[in-house]
C-alpha cells in the first residue's frame, strides 16, 4: 500500500465517500434482514386479488408470483434466510477458520500438517458439489444447510488466517512479547489478533458473498430452504415459468440477490484498495 | 531437475488429496443410518429380504472393507449400480459426461480469448475510463449469480427475440443449430468466468510491467502496446497460464446451475437429479468426478507457476 501517500487528496475523498456509502449499504441490508417481515404490506402467505405473475403496479410494486402472492412481500420475509442464515454461516466459517488457522500458526509441527492437509482435501471439493453431497445425505434442514455452508468455507478462511498469522508471528513485536516471557494465549490475543482484523474483515465480506452465492443457488436448484418458506434463491425457483411472461416474480429475487452480492464486493473493493492498485 | 521433483512432489500430494477427498465423499454419504435397501425395498418389506439384498450389494461388510470395494470399483471404472433404475453408474455417466465436456469446452474456447483480450488491453491502457469501466464491470460480474444472467438470458433473446432456445440440448448438427442451442448457457458461463480470469491476467501483466527492464524500455521510449505485447507479455505467461487453468475450475460450479436452467442433460444435472432421488452410487460418483477434474486444473495452475517462476526452482 505504499501508493497511499501518493494519492492526491480529492481522490481520497472520493474514495471515502465510496466507503460511507458502502457501511450505509451493508446497514440498510442488515436491516433488511432483521425488520423485513415488519416492513410487509402482506403476509408470506397471502394470496392478493390481482392473478398470477401481475406486473408491477402501485399496489403491488414487484407484481405478484406463480400463486398470486404480494412479490414484496415476498421478497422482505425472504431476506431473514438469504442475509440471516448466509451470515451465520460466514461467522461459524470464519470463527473456525481463524481459531485453526492461529492455531496451525503458533503451534506449527504435525498440528500445521494434518490441518493443512485436511484444508488441502475440503478445497478440492467444488462448494456446490459439496453442498449437493451434504444434501444427498442429510436432507434439507436450517442446521444442515448453516453448518454445511460453514465447513465449506472453513479451509478458505483457515488458509487466510494462518497465512495472516504466520506473518504477525515472525515480527518484533511478538518476539518481544514472547521475550517478557507471556504465555501463547496472551500472545494470540493481545499481540497476534488485533493486527488481523482489518484484512480479516474484508475476508469476511468476501466469503459472505460466496456463501450467499451458494446458498440461493442450492435453493434455486430446490436444495436448499423447503417451502413454505423461501429465500431469493427460491423465490427464482418457484416463479421460474413465469419466465415465458417476463414476469417481474422471476427476474426481482435474482436481482435483489444481485444487489446484495455487488454491493459488498464494491464495497471490499475499495476497502482492501485492489481496485486502485490494479488501476494505477 | 529441481523443478521436475518439485512438480512429481505437487502430483503426488495432488494424488493424496483426492484420496483423502474420497473418504470424506463416501464417509459423508455413509455417515447416516438407513442404507439403500431402505430406498429399493420401501420400509415396510420383510427381514429376509432386506437381510438378502444387503448380502447382494455387499452392505454386509463392514464399512472400511466397503470403502476399500468402492473406491477399487471406482478406479477401474466400474463405480457401482444406480439405485434407482438399476442401470451401472458408469453407463448413465458416459454419454452425459461427453455432454458437460462439450459445454465447456466451449465455454472455454468463448472465455480464454475473450479474457486475454480484456486483460492485455486493459493493461495496455491502465487508467483509462476503460480500464476503470471494465475493472468495476469485472468484479460485479462476479459477484452476480448465474441463474440472473440465465433468466435475463431467456427472456431476452429466446422470449422476447425468439433467437435462440430456451433449452438446450448438445446436438450441434449445424451451425445455426448448434448457436441456437449453445449460445445462452455458454454466454451465462462464460460472464464470470471470463471478469475474473481478465482480472488476473490484466494483474499478471502489471506485475511484469513493474519490474526495471520494462522501466528501461519505457524509457527508451517503446509505446505502451508494444510493451505490453513484446516486452511483458512473455514473462507473464506462466502467471497468466495459472489464471486461466484456476478460473476454468470456477466453471464447475457455475455448471451444475446452467445445465439445470436449461435442461441441460450433462453430467451436473444427472447429480442434482440423483441428490432428490437419493442415488447415493450415482451422487458419489458424480462428486469425485468433479472432484478430480477440479484438481486436475488447479494441479494444471500449479505446475504452470512452477515452470515459469525461476525462484521456485531452487527452493
């Protein structure tokens, strides 16, 4: 990042402006998530008087889906399971990760060897492949699909951490610390961890986009959440016929999931200044 | 010397892997009670007869030496019998493999052109409103899932234009024929494929072109397109080679939605279709094909950097 100080500074407001709207977004999304089924002109499960696939209108502003139901509506009560449940998947992923990553970082040996190995193994199995797996053997379940979700991006985050680790671990800092004579643990958290967060945490919006990817994509295959209820990625499924009619049912969901994925991956962008290399 | 026992050492770590990446595919799908009796015979049959059919399938032995059976069966091309329609997997395989190939064979030969030519032109004018254009355009293109592309696809060109199919079956028995049945889910999978492989290329390419023999050449004065082209271009292959066998992996993803969206009857849909009827033979199957192939081309990406990247050589 040594081109930071060489940008000049309208640039970087610019730049800043970008990130403002980026944190705006990622709340208005959170709230999205949390407040959605209060926002709902109707219930998931209403079925309004205007017909099957209605195109949008005043009273139902993304039309109506293959049964008749408000697509709004819709929509905001799915939001809880493609934000909600793709994001404690991205927090049990990145929790194991970095616990193991650390862990293979300070204790190094045989422990960084099977775990590496392991890691190795996991990323060689394509994510939807090893989703449908899963699924083949599980069934479809909330639990299944979180946890499934969540080991699937473990090795990810866990090579990420590990590699973050071994860096801050070779430096003086640490060294010191280790010097003065702390234990491992007081090391890993006070001296170790603080200096992770930041390229943690856009890691972490990278993988929550991949697991939102995935799992609207399970259940656009009808894997993944079960009716009645519906996340986008059912939602594409379930109103797929309306296709013929280019009905708005169809094409809002995988829009809004659309939305939700580009607007992170900007946001990452600008964050972890990769754009801005690359561009320069 | 150095290099080749680098790269036996890569295959057979490569090979260990997908060992390891069998047990986790046979454990998963081994893991719950209830076994495929219970999916032929229904749960009401007698205990005779399940006791029979289990001696048939071998569901007797214990799981290790099932394991050991399954994986030889495997191996020498003979991975078991379809629960279902009690066909061997490996006949319900073969036609639809062919079919997953050919699309993405195409695929390949859209998007590997294609994102060579946007990552070398967009480092030849780095900074440009097109560079910057096609860079934002690029990393939401990624981020965007397919079955958007697809539909925006269908409604598009087969439902409002009346161009092209809705469906696509792998006959290519003319040209005309063959664009009308491959256009949609090729253009769908090649979309992301393509941003993200521009991407690294282009960031290929700048890596080279920091270095202080293109300094020099800049210098005397070489233009930037000849620069790219002559000077960086060479020593970017092994980089470049890497992105484009990684990205290619990303496509078998991206395959199991296409294929479903349009009726594809490839390989993916076979295994979405055995994951609803729970065809264990067959979903296993599937998975460690796709399994391999994925680690065949990021073992591809690998030995590519291997060969290109002199510091490697001695370490």
């Amino acid at each position: 990042m040594s081109d930071t100080a060489a940008i000049s500074s309208p640039r970087r407001r610019r730049l800043s402006a970008a990130r403002q709207a980026g944190i705006a977004l990622v709340v208005a999304w959170a709230a999205l998530a949390a407040f959605g089924p209060y926002l709902a002109p109707y219930r998931a499960g209403d079925v309004v008087n205007v017909g099957v696939f209605a195109p949008m209108s005043a009273a139902h502003p993304f039309g109506t889906d293959y049964l008749g139901r408000d697509m709004l509506s819709r929509l905001l009560y799915g939001a809880r399971y493609t934000v909600g449940v793709a994001m404690v998947a991205t927090v049990l992923a990145c929790m194991g990760g970095i616990a193991l990553g650390i862990l293979s970082a300070v204790r190094k040996g045989w422990t960084d060897s099977v775990l590496g190995r392991a890691a190795d193994a996991l990323i060689s199995i394509p994510h939807l492949m090893f989703a449908l797996v899963v699924v083949a053997a599980f069934g479809t379940s909330l639990p299944v699909l979180i946890l499934m979700a969540a080991i699937s991006y473990v090795p990810g985050s866990y090579r990420f951490a590990r590699a973050l680790a071994l860096d801050i671990n070779a430096m003086d800092f640490v060294e010191v610390a280790r010097a003065r004579g702390e234990k491992t643990a007081y090391v890993v958290w006070e001296e170790i961890l603080p200096n992770m967060i930041v390229p943690l945490l856009t890691d972490f919006g990278l993988r929550f986009v991949f697991v939102v990817l995935l799992l609207s994509g399970l259940s656009f295959l009808g894997l993944g959440i079960q009716p009645p209820n519906a996340d986008w990625g059912a939602l594409v499924r379930e109103n797929i016929t309306g296709i013929y009619e280019a009905a708005p049912a169809v094409l809002v969901p995988a829009i809004a999931i659309a939305m939700l994925t580009i607007s992170i991956t900007l946001l990452i962008d600008g964050f972890s200044g990769r754009s801005r290399t690359m561009v320069r | 010397m150095l290099m080749l026992g680098l790269i036996a050492r890569r295959v057979l770590g490569g090979l260990l892997t997908l060992l390891i990446v069998s047990v986790i595919v046979f454990a998963g799908t081994n893991i719950l009670p209830g076994d495929a009796t219970e999916a032929i015979l229904g749960q009401s049959t007698s205990p005779e007869a399940v006791a029979g059919l289990r001696k048939a399938l071998g569901l007797d032995l214990p799981a290790h030496e099932r394991y050991l059976r399954w994986l030889a069966g495997l191996l020498s091309g003979d991975p078991g019998v379809s629960l279902i329609n009690r066909l061997p997997v490996a006949q319900l395989i073969g036609p639809r493999l062919a079919n997953s190939l050919l699309l993405t064979a195409l695929t390949a030969a859209v998007a590997v052109p294609l994102a060579l030519l946007i990552g070398i032109t967009t480092a030849i004018w780095r900074g440009s409103l097109y560079d910057r254009v096609a860079n934002v355009t690029a990393v939401s293109l990624v981020a965007v899932p397919e079955f958007l592309l697809a539909t925006v696809g269908v409604i598009l060109f087969a439902v409002q234009l009346r161009w092209v199919s809705a469906m696509a079956t792998p006959s290519v028995g003319s040209f005309t024929q063959a664009l009308q049945n491959f256009t949609l889910p090729v253009l769908t999978l090649s979309f992301a494929v393509t941003a993200q492989m521009a991407r690294m290329t282009r960031a290929a390419l700048l890596g080279v072109l920091d270095s202080s023999y293109i300094e020099m050449a800049r210098l005397k004065g070489v233009r930037p397109a000849r620069l790219v082209l002559h000077h960086a271009l060479r020593n970017a292959a092994g980089p470049i080679a890497n992105a484009v066998a990684l990205n290619l992996s990303s496509l078998l993803g991206g395959v199991i939605i296409v294929e479903v969206i349009f009726s594809y009857p490839g390989l993916a849909k076979l295994a979405v279709d055995a994951v609803e009827t729970r065809d264990m033979p067959l979903v296993q199957a599937c998975a460690m094909i796709f399994c391999a192939t994925f680690m065949l081309l990021v073992l591809v990406a690998d030995i590519c950097s291997i060969l290109s990247n002199p510091r490697l050589r001695t370490r």
